[in-house]
C-alpha cells in the first residue's frame, strides 16, 4: 500500500513539474499579452497622466495628448519634460566651500569627517542647503495646446468632452481623441527611441478655423525639494529668445550658467511670436486640417529632427522589439482574482521602467517625471531601478548607466581617502557629477556600496565572457578594498564588526548601530564575489579580502530570530524598530544569505515580521523584498500576498505608478522592485530546484514565462 501511495505521489509530482515547465516552454502570444493592458484615460484625473519616453527623456501629458492644463495635474503626476542632462545650479552667492559641510563623527574607530545638514541656523547650514540643493534637474518646458472658444476666450478643462485616450504600449505612443466647440481632435504622441525629441500629429476641423494653436512655456527652477520644478513667478531670472527660419525655430534658454536649446520643425509653414517673456505661441497654416510637429530639446546647438512618419516608424518598431525581445510572464487561464491585477502591473512596470530609468545615469525615485530630493538619486536605490533589466534579460539597458560609475570614480576615491579608507566609497545622494548631497542619513549609509560588484555580476552571468571582467574588474576590486577596509577589527571576539552606520532601515543612530543584518549579509555576499572575480581572472586572491570574509561577524540573534542590528536587542519589542524597510528580510531576500543564514531562525523572523510589522509605515518597494524572503523560504503563498498586501504604499496607479503617499504620488523603485521579485518567482535563484517557485502551486494560478534568468 505504501509503495502504491508513493508511486502515485510522484505520478502527480511529475504531472504537475511536467505543466509547469510545459508551461514555461508554450510560446506566449506577446502581443496579445500587452495589448490587453493598454491603459485608457476617459476624464482629467491629476493621478491618471501618461508619459512617453526613452529612457533618458521622458515627457508626461494630460488628457489632450499634450500638457495643456499643468495646474490640473500638479499635485498629482505632474507634466513634465525631463532629461537626464538638463541640471541647474542657482549662483553659489554665499561663495559656500564643501568642506563647510563636514562634520566629524567618531565611528569605525576613525574621526570621519561627513556632509550633514545642520539643525542650527547659520553659514554652516547655509552651505549645507546650498549643496543639497544644487545641482537640481530641470523641467525643460510645458508644451500644450492653445485652444480658443468661438468667443476667443482661451479654453478651460471643462470645455474638453467626449475623452478617449489609449497608451498604445505595443507601439509606444500615445493616442488622444477629445471634442471641443463641438468637433473632434485626435492627437498621437511619440517620443524618438534614441533623440530627445517629441514629436505630435494633430486632426482636426479646428485647425482651419483657427481655434487650435500651440504653446510653449518655460519655468525657471523652484529647487524645491519635491515639487514639478515649475517657478512661474521668477520670470526675470532666465532668458527665452528665438530665431526662426522656414520650418524650423531655434528656442535658446539660458538660466544662469545652464543653458539649452529647442528646436520646432513642422510639415509646415509656421507663425512664431513670443507672446510673454518665456512663452512661445505656434500658430500652424490655416489651409490644413492636420499639423506635425517635433519638439527636439539638447544641450548642444546641433539638431537632426526626422519627419513624424520617420519618427512614428522607429518609435513602433522599437517597442514592438522591446516587447518581443526579454523576459515576459502570461497569467491568463488563471482563476485567482489578483491574476490579471498582476499582469497589469507587470507590463506597467516594463514600459515604465525602461522609459524613465534606463539612461546613462541612475535615476531618481521619480523618474522623469517630477523632481524629488531636488532630482537627484539615491545610488542605495539604483539595485531596485536596475536589477530587473538583467533578470528580464535587457542586460543592454543596465548597462547604460554602469559606465557612469567609471565617469565618477576619482569623486569616490576622494570620498574615501577623505575618511580614511582605501578604494572608493560610492556616494549615497547624488548628481551626474557624482556630488555628495550633505545628509544627516544618507552620508551614514552603507548598503549602496556593494552595488557595483551586484551589477558587474549580472553582467557576467550574461555575457560569461572575459571582456566583460576586464571591462569591471577595477571598479570591482576598489569596491571591495573599501568595504574590507570599512570593517573594524574585534580583538576580544576576534572578528569583523560593520559599525559606525545607518542600516537600510533608516531607525538607527550611528554611532551606536552595530552589525545590521543586511549590510553583512551583503559585505559576505560581496566580499565573497570579488573574490571569484580574482579566480576567474586567474589572479592572486587578495588576502584582507578573504581575512574579513572569513571572520565577518555573523547576523544578530535573540530568542530565535534575527535582530534589527546587535545594537538593538529590542528590535521586536519597540515600534522604532518596526516600522521603515524590515530590511533583515532583504538578507535572504536580495541575497541568498550564503553561509550566514539558518533558515529556521528566517522563517521564525519571517512570521514575527509578517504578523506584527507597522506595514502602514513601509516603502513601496518593501513588498517585492518581503515576497523575495517568501520566496527563498519555499513559500509561494506568502510570496503572492505580499505583492498584494492592502497598504498605501502597495497602491499601484491606472497609469502604473506605485503611489506612495502625498509628496511621492509615483515611487519607480516600487515599479522596479515588482519586477525583480516576479522573474524571481517565476525563474527562481541561485541553488533552487523548484519550477517557478514563488507561483502557488494550485489551480488557481497558471503560469507561462518566457527568458529569465534566476537571481544570484
């Protein structure tokens, strides 16, 4: 009897092993796939706008196709028209030094001197504002539509009926239908696959009565922290002047030191006037009921603007191989109620993430949509903005911001000779120029250090080739000289402690943290990797490398499960150290934990987190990192409900966009995370010999993935 039950248990196993790669292996209809998520607008809501973009250049629109009404949209996802090189600095009037921004701590045994903001008034908090605000991105310019009622009276929201707007993901454009003084307007908009350039075709009757026109009008910065970068009022600060020749218009901007330039090109004669001091009204030929227009933007003078049809053509082409091309997961056929939710999000997050966050430099919480922390970007974010694109297999499109790393390099060597340490320390807050941000938080992190070996590792396990070592190996080994440099030698214990930090979870004073969970875990991780990299070149190992990864010290336990930090034994029994990213998880969650982790103590920690965790005080990309550790901990289930635990933060827009709260309303490491925690679900991790692990085996669900890859 025993042997028939075992017989027919693995009769079944095999069924089911057998669907699930039968599964894998079914070719996925693509564009039936992304064509049902087609996301489709039929009113103005500030939360509902659409973006098309590059990657490097993205611009957002209301419900004309164009950013006709910014003001409706300001507080929700606002129109804006960013680009990974537009930046502005205000004068440095106060004749502010760097080095009025230091401030010494004694940590890791060291006096080391840190960018902070000081809480007192003065020129030492002068200089640090200064620094923290500049250099800060720049919104490069409003272009909408100029719509006059029969009266002459310039047109409002309400006078805009019968909205049908669809994002055409499969062809990456933007089509926008919408009647006003009673007849219809249709607009697609694009954006070139590899130009700053936008580019529009409108129809309509309107054209030739002269109740359609265009506008362009240019703010100067707010250097607000979080805001749409829009000063109206500042209208004496910055200069627009233009020149107009044939088809073409050359704009020139200049705000204070920066500058740059906007060219108009139509299919058709055009009248230019300036009709305020930062605002430039497009009146297209009368004779026409349809108009095309590019809008190039640049640093540079120089301008190549293809036709519409040329534009139109290779905007469609690019994306339908985007969408061909890379990873792709097919829940229809399954009959759990979140299936379709799922997928929505997913193919979002795709399109979003490659238009907004794969440029040459890391991009910031928001994209190139609306400026957050002056538009900089947290490099301790770059994992959940980039990881995805190696899992998904678009290695090209992480690729493209790794050599900015190499660009900064000597700023993260001067970084670290400054405080004491060898190799380089890669800043938290910064800039394309690699500018520390002064920060009473951010210069105490740690965990955006061993990044760079994360991502040169992916791009090994691309490509298994020797150029791509040669091409990281130095960054990669300056990486590690730091972090092995970083730790501080316990005599009495005789180990290696990380101390003198604030953890991932930002709850902790620094010069009292010790040990936190996934900062070891990741020092172990790569520490340990740099190593491989020494094999695999066939190079000596570096000997205070391997002595600080063999003596780390281990992951802080009490009563069965891992602390907060060793410095924290009440992790589970005060709030402070519940709320914020229950970051412990990532250390068996973004990393497999190797030879530091007893699954047992895990998943104890695991459940107390899952049952009593303050979730209302999370982050968006918490989620992906909970279902991670689910994932790892053959938990599939709770992997699924942490993508769908009923929070704020895990709200996920019409457009896509994980919503976070009031000032954050879109947060892309939220979007990126998704995408990280879903191919590893599906193709698993390092070591794991499950089929699609993190799909609840049941009924229920039915999976079909395509060209992923496993996570380290």
């Amino acid at each position: 009897m025993l042997f028939k039950l075992l017989k027919l248990w693995l009769v079944i196993s095999f069924a089911c092993f057998f669907k699930v790669v039968q599964c894998q292996n079914d070719k996925i209809n693509r564009e039936a796939l992304v064509s049902r998520h087609h996301v489709i607008i039929e009113r103005f809501d500030s939360l509902s706008s659409l973006s098309v973009g590059n990657g490097a250049f993205a611009f957002t629109v209301d419900a004309t196709g164009l950013q006709t009404f910014p003001d409706v949209y300001k507080n929700g996802v606002p129109l804006g028209t960013q680009s990974e090189w537009g930046w502005h600095s205000f004068p440095n009037s106060g004749n502010y030094n760097f080095s009025e921004t230091l401030q010494e701590y004694d940590i890791a045994n060291k006096k080391i001197p840190l960018p902070v903001q000081f809480e007192n008034p003065g020129r030492k908090q002068d200089a640090s504002n200064w620094f923290r605000q500049n250099p800060h991105r720049l919104h490069l310019g409003i272009i909408g539509f100029e719509l006059y009622n029969k009266d002459g009276k310039i047109a409002s929201v309400n006078d805009i009926k019968n909205i049908h707007q669809e994002l055409d993901l499969w062809n990456g454009e933007i089509r926008s239908h919408f009647t006003f003084e009673g007849e219809p307007v249709d607009v697609i908009t694009i954006c070139h696959p590899n130009q700053d350039i936008i580019s529009v075709k409108v129809i309509s009757k309107l054209l030739k009565k002269d109740l359609i026109k265009f506008k362009l009008h240019f703010p100067y910065p707010t250097g607000n922290h979080t805001d749409d970068a829009c000063d109206w009022n500042a209208t004496d600060k910055h200069i627009t002047t233009f020149n107009s020749k044939l088809n073409n218009t050359r704009i020139t901007r200049k705000l204070d030191a920066t500058f740059y330039f906007v060219n108009i090109k139509s299919n058709q004669p055009l009248h230019i006037s300036q009709t305020e001091q930062h605002k430039i009204l497009i009146e297209p030929n009368k004779d026409k009921e349809s108009i095309e227009l590019n809008f190039s933007f640049s640093d540079k003078k120089s301008f190549v603007s293809p036709s519409f049809s040329t534009i139109k053509k290779k905007t469609n082409q690019y994306w339908r191989s985007f969408w061909t091309s890379g990873g792709a997961i097919d829940f229809s056929g399954s009959t759990d109620s979140r299936a379709l939710e799922l997928e929505r999000r997913i193919i979002l997050s795709q399109y979003l993430m490659a238009i907004q966050c794969a440029g040459s430099i890391p991009p910031q919480e928001t994209g190139l949509t609306y400026n957050s922390w002056f538009g900089r970007f947290h490099l301790e974010m770059h994992w959940w903005h980039a990881v995805h694109f190696a899992l998904w297999n678009r290695i090209e499109l992480l690729e493209r911001s790794l050599d900015w790393y190499t660009k900064i390099k000597p700023q993260a060597a001067e970084i670290a000779e400054r405080q004491g340490f060898e190799g380089v320390r890669w800043p938290k807050m910064t800039d394309p120029e690699g500018g520390e941000a002064p920060s009473s938080v951010g210069s105490f992190l740690i965990w955006q250090q061993p990044h760079f070996i994360y991502f040169a590792e992916l791009c090994y396990r691309h490509h298994k080739n020797q150029k791509t070592l040669n091409k990281y190996k130095d960054l990669v080994f300056k990486t590690a000289d730091f972090m092995a440099d970083f730790a501080v030698y316990d005599s009495i214990n005789q180990r290696y402690n990380l101390k003198g930090l604030i953890p991932a979870q930002e709850r902790f004073i620094p010069e009292e943290t010790l040990n936190a969970p996934l900062e070891l875990a990741y020092w172990k991780w790569g520490l340990s990797t740099a190593l491989e990299w020494c094999d695999r070149l066939n190079i000596q190992r570096h000997k205070k490398w391997e002595e600080v990864y063999n003596n780390l010290a281990v992951l802080p336990e009490k009563d069965g499960l891992y602390l907060a930090a060793a410095s924290a034994p009440d992790s589970y029994t005060s709030k402070k150290y519940m709320t914020d990213h229950p970051a412990v998880l990532g250390s068996f969650g973004m990393l497999s934990g190797k030879n530091m982790i007893d699954t047992v103590i895990m998943q104890n920690t695991f459940n107390f987190i899952w049952d009593n965790w303050h979730w209302e005080e999370t982050w968006g990309w918490d989620f992906p990192l909970t279902a991670m550790a689910a994932v790892r901990l053959h938990n599939p289930e709770k992997a699924m409900d942490a993508l769908f635990m009923n929070q704020k933060t895990n709200k996920y827009l019409v457009n896509g966009h994980n919503y976070q709260n009031v000032r954050l309303r879109i947060y892309l490491p939220g979007n990126g995370g998704l995408l990280t925690a879903v191919a590893m679900m599906c193709a698993g991790f390092d070591g794991n010999r499950i089929s699609s692990p993190g799909i609840p085996k049941n009924k229920n669900w039915k999976v079909k993935w395509e060209n992923l890859s496993p996570i380290p």
